[in-house]
C-alpha cells in the first residue's frame, strides 16, 4: 500500500509514496489555506477488503479541529467549508479493523481498491500556540 498526493486545484498527482503532508502555516483559530489530497493504492496487496482511517495523534495541538472530506471522485473547489461538519475524533490505540473506540473514516473499496480521495484540513484552536510536526493519521485495513 502506498499514499498519493494530488494537487488539490486539478487533481494532478504531486508525489507517489509519500510519508507525510504539510498544512503549511496556519493562523489560529483559521484553516490551512489549501487542504491536503491524499489517496490510497495498493502495490503488493491482491486486493483489500476493508479499510479506516483515523486521527491517532494530535501533535498535541488539543484545541484544534481536524476536517476531513472524502469522494469517490476527483472534485475542484473543495476547501474547508467542505469539512467543517466531518471532522475526526482522536484514537489513540487503534489496533485495526474492529476497533471501536472511535468510528473512523471509512474508505470505500472498489473491485479491491481503495476508491476514495481524501481532503484533510486543520483549524488549530483560537488560542493555540507552538508547532508540531506529531501529526499522525493510521490507515488500519483487511487485505488478502
């Protein structure tokens, strides 16, 4: 399995295989300028049958929202308006597919594929302040 990049303005891909993203600077209490595009291939996997997403460390920005859109298809536009309903709870100790302490973003899975774009966003909060590069997300999944 790998992660893609993609530009978020055309759907272009930026990077194959990639290991982290960047929100780049962003004001408190405002969102990233531009939401990062991801999206999940499968390289050695015959086929997956099931696959999440979670939010497992907030780098400990813990008054920031962290937004999220998903789609099947590539769409222009999007921005953080877009993920200010869908935003992910924290899930520290996720250990795969039956965890239940957070529900997770489900990834559509297609003839075996993961289908689905991902469009992430953070808000850090009013008063947050400081860096962090501890941001992690986990895909936990079920593949033959």
């Amino acid at each position: 399995m790998k992660v893609n990049a993609f530009n978020p303005a055309n759907g272009t891909l930026l990077a194959e295989g990639i290991s982290g993203i960047a929100f780049g600077n962003v004001k408190a209490g405002q969102h990233c300028d531009t939401p990062a595009v991801i999206k999940v291939e499968k390289t050695t996997e015959n086929e997956f049958s099931a696959m999440k997403m979670f939010l497992q460390s907030n780098g400990g920005l813990n008054y920031s929202k962290f937004g999220y859109f998903i789609s099947g298809e590539f769409v222009t536009g999007v921005d953080y308006t877009y993920m200010t309903g869908t935003l992910f709870d924290l899930a520290t100790g996720v250990t795969g597919m039956d965890f239940t302490g957070v529900t997770g973003l489900d990834i559509n899975i297609v003839s075996g594929q993961p289908a689905d774009y991902v469009w992430l966003d953070i808000q850090p909060g009013q008063y947050e302040v400081g860096s962090t590069s501890s941001i992690n997300y986990r895909f936990v999944f079920d593949y033959t």
